[in-house]
C-alpha cells in the first residue's frame, strides 16, 4: 500500500523553551528586527494582559508557508510544507534545518541562551497511497493491522496511534501515526455569510501520517545541554531516513 518513493513531508514545528518573560509582550519590535532574516515580515501584538495565560502568543511573525509566534516561556516556529514546490525528500530536509537553525540563532538574540530550557522538533511525514485504490476503510485497516493487537469487532472505522520512549542519552521521542486527508477545491465567491461545508469537498490526497516528536526535556538540570537544537535535527532525520520506512512497513 505504502510506496517509498511517494513519502514526503507535510510540516515541521520547531519550539524552544524559556525561563518565564513577563515583557515579551514589549519585545514585539526587538523580535521583528531579530527575525527579519527569517521571516520579513510586519510583526502582531495580541495585546494580551500580562498576567493571562502565560502559553498564550503575545507576538506573531508570519509570511507565506512560515510563521512563529512568541509566548511568555516559548517561541515556536511553523514551517508548512508545499511538496509540490521541492524536487525530494533532501531539498525538503535542507529547507527545515536551515529554517530550524537560524530561528535558533536569532531567538539567542532576544533570549538569553542561559536563559532558554528544553527544545523539541515535531516533523509530520506524509505516506500517500492511490486513492483511486484504496479506501479509508484500507488505511485504518493497515493502521491496525500493523500497529495494534486487538481483536476486530468488524470494518475499521478509525485507527491511531501515539507512543513515546525515553533515550538512552537523556532525548523524549513520541511517534504519532494516524489517517490523514488533503481536501481541494475552488471556494466560490458569494456573499460574507457563506458558509462551506469542508466535510464535502473533495479528497485530493489520503494517505498515513507519521509525526515525530523528539524533545530535550529530561535534558532539563543537566549540564549536557552543548548543541541540543543541532543534536535533535539530527535525530530527527535520522529516525525519518532510517527506522520510519521499517515502522511504516515499507521494504
């Protein structure tokens, strides 16, 4: 069902830690000129009260497929992925990890490297499969054939999976695996009460996603924190070059 050569990756999120910051709400213009390498972009204030929710973003940066937004203890970086616009899977990983390293590198010029703590990277990879051939009723048949041990009680109708392990040097890697579906249609141009149904439109692609999470949190109160951001991109792709075609069930 699973075919290696149409394997491909649909998103990265890239979010780095800190010790709490009441004032990066007041850092909006520090951040923009941090950032502009990355992302040129004209910088959001939420405008949110300094004593909300501190996960909440104060300040956003978003241009095209890329996108960061900052909080009181985060600042996470959204690279969507257009597959279209990359010639393979190498292009593709060339993209996330220049992306990945100099957002590090200017986030070290608003905070503090002293003052950053655990970072993680999650890469969704896309697994296609004919649509013309198979059904949702294939896919998460295949999900729970390969994944889970459980009797069948008739057709599969959903299938998911989420683990996570901690590694021998100290790194979380969680692996998600589920169903995942690409719609495309025209949006019709009408009044501003339009309401579309998105469950109608049509499926373009289908396929399973495999997400990998690898984060440096038992890291935390260590001294073996020398290049975590360099470590964790390298681990990342080293799972998704190696062991994620295996765990997927591609030979």
């Amino acid at each position: 069902m699973l075919k290696l050569e149409n394997k491909s990756i649909a998103q990265a999120i890239f979010v780095a830690g800190y010790k709490r910051d009441l004032e990066i709400r007041t850092k909006q213009f520090e951040i923009e000129k941090a950032f502009k390498s990355i992302i040129p972009a004209v910088s959001v204030n939420t405008n949110i009260d300094d004593n909300a929710n501190p996960q909440a973003a104060r300040v956003i940066l978003s241009n095209g497929l890329i996108s960061a937004h900052f909080t009181q203890v985060s600042a996470q970086l959204n690279l969507d992925i257009n597959d279209k616009d990359w010639p393979g899977l190498d292009d593709i990983k060339k993209y996330i990890i220049h992306n990945v390293t100099i957002f590090q590198e200017c986030l070290c010029s608003v905070v503090p490297l002293a003052s950053q703590l655990e970072r993680g990277l999650v890469v969704a990879v896309k697994y296609p499969v004919d649509i013309e051939k198979y059904s949702d009723v294939d896919i998460f048949g295949y999900i729970q054939d390969k994944f889970i041990s459980l009797p069948s009680f008739g057709l599969p109708a959903s299938a998911s999976l989420n683990v996570g392990y901690k590694t021998d040097d100290n790194y979380y890697i969680s692996l998600g695996i589920s169903q995942y579906k690409m719609a495309s249609s025209e949006i019709p141009i009408g009044s501003s009460g339009l309401i579309l149904d998105f469950s109608s439109l049509p499926i373009s692609e289908t396929g399973i996603e495999l997400k990998v999470d690898i984060n440096s949190r038992p890291l935390l109160n260590t001294s073996n924190t020398k290049d975590v951001t360099g470590t964790i991109l390298n681990k990342v792709f080293d799972f998704i070059y190696g062991d994620a075609d295996k765990i997927m069930g591609i030979k």
